[in-house]
C-alpha cells in the first residue's frame, strides 16, 4: 500500500514539472522591436525609449528584444533598412524621425507602427487623422511647425532691429519643402526676409559656413532636422566662429555654445511612443491610439555665448527661458 501511495506521488511529481515545461514550450519567442533611425542612434534615444516601454512592463532583454537599424543621417539608406526589418519580421517597428517613418510606412500594412516625429503626421502622410490614425500605424508628435514660428520670433525679439536671417534646412528631410515655406511666411509676417540655405551632410556645412559672409544676414535660425540635431556642438562652433547668433531646436545646441534653443523636450517625445509600444505588443492596436501631442517646451539661452556676441539679452526673454547657461 506505501509502495503504491509513494508511486502515485512518483508520477504526480511528473506531471508536475511536464505540465509548465509544456506550457513554456508552448509560450511564443520573445517579441523583437525594430528601431529605425533616420540619424544616429544615441544612449539618449533608447534610454527614454526603453523607460517608456518600461511602463507597461516590458524590459529590454527579458520580455522584449530591440534591434536597432540607423542610417547615420544618411536618408537615402532607409528604405533598405526598412525593408530588412519587413523581411526580419519584427513584432513592431518603432520609427524615432520622420524619414524613418515614411520610410516604414511604404514598405508594410501589416507589421505595427510606433513613430516620434517632429511634424505634422496628417500632413505629410503618415495618419489618417489625429484621434483616428487608422491602418497599423500611430505614434507621438512634437508638432514643431509653431515650434519653428517661435524660434523665429524669438531671435526676432533678442535682435529687433535685423532684417535678414538665415534658415538652414536640409533638402533631404521629407519636411524641408514645408519648412521653408513656414519660414519664408513667417519672415513676411514679422517683417525679415528669410535667406535659405540648404545642407544635407557635413561637408556642406562647412561650406556653406565658409561663405557666411557672404549671407550678409543678421542671425540664423536651424530647422529641426535629426542630422542637424546629431551636429548641434559642430553647429555651434560653426555659429560661434562667424560671431553668428543662431537658435535651434534642441537643448545640445545651446549647451555646446550655441546662443538659444527652443523646442519640444525630447524625453517627452521618445517616452511616449516606448509607451505605445508596449501598449502594442500587450495586444493593442494602433488605430485605436490617437497620436499624442507633446506638451513640455524647453528654451534655453546660453548668457556665455550672448555675452561674447556682445548681445544684451533683454529681461523678459530670460524670464521665459527654462534655463540660463550663465
């Protein structure tokens, strides 16, 4: 009778470990996301990316993988690298600029889309709409087109007798056209001509640095472009070395030295579409999650740099800064 109690116990011991190692045979591969990146692919990107998938329990390396493809500011490589992530077939594709978004969004209906862009989704293309993005596809916006507007006006502000400013846009950007037209709009509105200049890697930024002379203009306004974004100290010391007071839209332009910044803090953006991403993988679908719209701004002025130009900032426009560099 023991010998017969210690045998059922035997096999119920059995059942016991087969019954999870079936389940866990069973249990699907971990799910990959592909992070596609029209620039270059920083700590900084994936960090805030990573914290964000957090929030809904999912962490890099235990319950989901990432594979990261960049095109190094190189756009005409995304295609390629949009489609090799297609062919890997990857739980969800996170797209962290607007190229890279495009980019994804011509190569597959199927695969889903978390994108952080710095421009209108409805516009170029991406959504069908705000709250209903539709297909497979939403993500985070920082809507910078009054972003733009306002850096304008700012530098107008500190410089209020000038009369010519430069707009560097890169021609490579899917949003360049949209950018200068916003400029040169802008410029007729608070009475400045806008002189464009276009640069779509390093060597032409020295160039056209070279010729600064040349543009006889009172100040430089950068459009919001992720290989200008990965260049922000080079453009810094570019502006610095021409005496040149410049503003640009991200807080590493002014900390390397450039005069001010103003724009939509990054952290927010990438934040929110790891959020979304996990949403996704969790089970959710993308046309059900309206495209959010960042809220926090940042503007800094490097005092530092105003001082070396000789620039006497006024009171009002340091009382609106988030940050002085002093």
């Amino acid at each position: 009778m023991k010998r017969l109690v210690r045998r059922k116990a035997f096999v119920a011991l059995l059942i016991g470990i087969a019954v999870p190692l079936a389940i866990r045979a069973q249990q699907a591969p971990m799910p990959t996301v592909g992070l596609l990146d029209g620039s270059v692919a920083t700590a900084a990107k994936a960090l805030m990316f990573d914290e964000g998938l957090k929030v809904e329990g999912m962490v890099r390396n235990r319950n989901v993988g990432i594979e990261v493809h960049s095109a190094d500011g190189d756009y005409t490589r995304l295609p390629a690298l949009a489609a090799d992530l297609v062919h890997r077939d990857v739980a969800l594709v996170a797209a962290l600029d607007t190229p890279a978004a495009l980019a994804i969004k011509a190569v597959t209906t199927k695969i889903p889309i978390v994108f952080a862009v710095a421009s209108d989704p409805v516009q170029i293309g991406l959504v069908a709409s705000i709250d209903r993005p539709g297909a497979n596809i939403t993500g985070a916006t920082d809507m910078a087109v009054e972003q733009e507007r306002k850096r304008v006006k700012l530098l107008r502000d500190l410089l209020p007798k000038a009369t010519l400013f430069a707009f560097l846009a890169n021609p490579a950007n899917p949003n360049a056209q949209s950018q200068m037209e916003n400029m040169l709009a802008t410029g007729r509105e608070i009475g400045v001509q806008i002189k464009v200049l276009q640069a779509r890697d390093e060597f032409d930024l020295e160039r056209i640095f070279a010729s600064s002379a040349d543009w006889r203009a009172d100040g430089l306004v950068i459009g919001d472009d992720d290989f200008f974004s990965s260049r922000s100290a080079q453009l810094a010391v570019l502006a610095a070395r021409r005496a040149l007071p410049a503003i640009f839209a991200h807080r590493g332009f002014a900390a390397a030295g450039g005069l001010m910044s103003y724009g939509a803090s990054p952290t927010e953006l990438y934040h929110q579409a790891g959020v979304y991403s996990g949403l996704v993988l969790k089970g959710g679908r993308p046309a059900d999650l309206p495209v959010f719209q960042t809220r926090q701004t940042e503007f800094i002025v490097n005092l530092r740099t105003a001082q070396t130009l000789r620039l006497a900032v006024p009171s009002d426009l340091l009382e609106h800064a988030t940050e002085v560099i002093k």
